[in-house]
C-alpha cells in the first residue's frame, strides 16, 4: 500500500517469487527445448520457439486461474495472490513473443501486411477444421495487452475499481479465446493426443476450483438473519468471533465484517476498495482491520485508511445485549466514524 504511485515496488517477498518465476521458466525452457530435440532432432529452432512459448505461456495461464480460487479455499495461497500481477505480466510477455514470433514466421513473407494476412490468408469460418484459429490467439493476446498496461494501481485509481475489475474479469474471455485457439490448432496440426490430454486436463481443473470455491462464497451468503429488535438484528455471539478478527454475515445483499479487538466490536464493509478484497478473512494489524490480499489498512471505528491514505468503506452501528452482537443493517457513509460496542 502506498501514498503515492511507483512503478515498481520491490520486496524481498517479491524478490524471491520473482526470482522463483524466472528459474522455473528457465527450467521449463530448458527441460521442453531438450525433450523436443530428443523425440525430433529435426525440429527447427523457429518450431521451437514457437511451441515452447506457447505451451509455456498457457500453463501459466491455468497457474493464474487457479491462484484465485485456492486463496479462497485456503489462506496458504494469499502470498501467491499477492503477487499475482507479477505473474500475469510474465504471462502476457512470453504470450506476446510467441505471437509476435508467430506472424513473422507465418504471414511476413509476402506483399500484405502482416496484420491483414493474418485475418485474410484463410476464410473458412464455415470449417471446424479448417478455422484460422490464429485470430482466435490475436484477440485472445489483445485482451491481455489491456489487462497488462492498466495491471498498475493507478489505472484502478483513475478507472475506478469496477470499470477496472470488469476490464480484468475479461481474462475469461481470453482464456476461452485461447482455449478455441489452441483445440483447434491441434485438431489441424498435431497428430499426438497428449497436447489435447493436458488441456482438458487443465480446463476441468480450473472449473472444479472455481465451482467449489464459488459454492463455499454461496454457502456463506445463506445466512439467514431473522431476529430484529429495534431496527437491530442479531448477528451472532461475542464469543464467536476471534481476537483481532472478523465475522462476517449477510445483510439483504451486502457481506459485514464484525471485528473483535481490544475489549470492542465494530462493523464495516467487507469489501476492501483495494480490488474487491474480503476484509474480514483479514486481521487486525498495528489498530488497522488490512486486508488479506494486498496489504490495505482501515480503522475499524470509521472504515477510513490512516493518514495520508484515502481508502474508505461504509460503517454499521452495532451494539451487544446478553453477549450477542447486534447490528443495524443500514450503513452510514463511508468513512463515518461510529463508536465501537463495548465488550462488558
């Protein structure tokens, strides 16, 4: 989290998934250039380039996928979240020499340019095995030009945070493009089955991830609250929220974080205006409700990041009769300072 914007801010966290990243893309290189050259000592260097690229960049596409779902499920992935721009960057580099390299070798050679041969040398859209699946990949390396210049956090800043999410959700997009890309041109290409094998393979399991993730976020907005006293409603028991950490339950449509902390309870949103984060699966740190994503701090009396951060989020009234927490689900602006109930 920073006041002000940096290109690039290293930590040693980062230092070393970074320099984690780079060996294992020097590994998996070196490791797929070898077995390639084994099984086909005829294989050009151009063939080579070109397929290490693109297998490479589409395993860490599925890598990317599955980051977000796993830190949903279990809290020993958040550093991986934490860094995943880093990752998705890389991504975007390797998938951009791969089609770089790919309309050089394919469409540079004759009077049209490139770009136009690349959608005009074949037309047989009418043609499950014939479709110029390299338009698929165009589009596909289009989107993700997008979601890699607007990565930093000024542009979530300066578009906002949901015209920015809605612009990096559009990677499902360009994993659909990628996956029509690639299963058709192995369908037109390839003779062996094992390319195929390992991208159902990888489809099923970033489907199964995010459906189970997703069914456990469903599960969690089921809470049912009924009980209502004074424009109140029972939230849950004292007891049941830990030190320094949050419940959080559903009020009509909107999640609430309850924290605990030093003898207190207060309310705020759970979402973090970071990027969307959950601030209850967070802690308290140093008087601040941060978030378990990227670091974003609040306090947790009137939802507002300490000075000279700008972040706010909304507050609830809250109030504990007979150790129960009871909660008025009408939030008051964000950045309205609310006494916490105190704990007796």
């Amino acid at each position: 989290m920073g006041a002000s914007y940096q290109p690039i801010s290293w930590n040693r966290q980062k230092q070393i998934y970074d320099g984690i990243i780079g060996g294992g893309i020097a590994l998996y290189l070196t490791v797929f250039i070898a077995v390639c050259i084994i099984f086909n000592p005829d294989v050009t260097s151009e063939t080579l380039l070109i397929r290490s690229t693109a297998t490479l960049a589409l395993l860490l596409l599925h890598v990317i996928l599955a980051i977000g779902p796993m830190a949903r499920l279990n809290k020993v992935f958040l550093p991986l979240l934490y860094n995943r721009r880093h990752l998705g960057l890389t991504m975007f580099t390797v998938s951009l020499i791969h089609g770089a390299f790919s309309i050089i070798q394919f469409h540079s050679l004759g009077n049209v340019n490139p770009i136009v041969s690349l959608f005009t040398s074949n037309t047989h859209f009418e043609s499950l095995t014939k479709f110029p699946f390299q338009a698929l990949g165009f589009f596909a390396l289009v989107i993700l030009f997008l979601m890699a210049i607007t990565s930093h956090d000024f542009w979530l800043h300066n578009l906002g945070p949901r015209i920015w999410k809605t612009l990096h959700m559009m990677v499902y997009i360009a994993y659909a493009l990628i996956i029509c890309h690639v299963l058709l041109g192995v369908m037109q290409y390839e003779t062996s089955t094992v390319l195929f094998v390992m991208l159902v393979v990888g489809m099923i399991t970033i489907i199964t991830l995010h459906w189970v993730a997703g069914a456990r976020e469903h599960r969690i907005d089921q809470n049912d609250i009924q009980v209502v006293q004074d424009q109140f409603v029972m939230a849950c028991s004292v007891a049941e929220i830990p030190e320094k950490r949050a419940k959080v339950v559903v009020l009509g449509n909107e999640r609430v974080a309850i924290f605990k902390y030093d003898g207190k309870i207060a309310a705020m949103s759970n979402v973090c205006k970071h990027q969307s984060g959950p601030l209850g699966e967070g802690k308290i740190i140093d008087g601040c409700v941060t978030c378990p994503w990227h670091g974003y701090q609040y306090l947790p009396h009137n939802g507002s990041s300490p000075p000279p951060f700008k972040e706010k989020v909304s507050t609830y009234d809250v109030k504990i009769l007979n150790d129960e927490v009871w909660i008025n689900p009408s939030p008051y602006p964000e950045g309205t300072e609310r006494p916490p109930a105190i704990i007796k």
